[in-house]
C-alpha cells in the first residue's frame, strides 16, 4: 500500500508525463483514470475519476475535454501539493 507522499510523487510525475504536450488523448486519459482507480484516494481523486469516465464514454477526448481535464489535473496538483525530492 502507497503512503499518502508516495501518491502524490507517482501523480505528479504520472501527469507531468501527460502534460508535456499540452493535450490530453484518450490513451493518456485512460492511463490515468486506471491508475486513479487503483492508487487514487480522496475527494480528489473521485471527482477525476468520474469526470473521466464521462469524458471515456463515447470513446474519444475532444480538444474542450482535453482542456477541461488539464484543468482538473492542475486543480488536483496544487491540491496535493508539489512532493518532496
């Protein structure tokens, strides 16, 4: 079982993956979502998980998706809080 610090050190890289490019796809989305669903703990991490099966359902990540779950994931970050190195 992942500590609450090493949670938020594999987020924070897992994303900062993600992000590199500034758009989001549906292989990224998915990645994320299944990670959230077996690491994720916390208000936090539910509401991702429930925004991106929405956004899953129909199989595709539109550009406003993509957007829109950037957003969350910074929302999530600063929530966290940046980890310890």
């Amino acid at each position: 079982m992942m500590t609450r610090a090493e949670e938020r050190a594999e987020f924070w890289l897992l994303t900062k993956g993600i992000l590199q490019d500034s758009r989001i796809d549906v292989d990224e989305a998915r990645v994320m979502k299944r990670w959230l669903e077996e690491h994720g703990k916390g208000d936090e991490f539910a509401f991702m998980i429930d925004k991106l099966s929405g956004f899953l359902a129909d199989g595709c990540i539109d550009p406003r998706e993509s957007t829109t779950i950037s957003n969350y994931i910074g929302r999530v970050l600063v929530t966290l809080g940046k980890p310890a190195t």
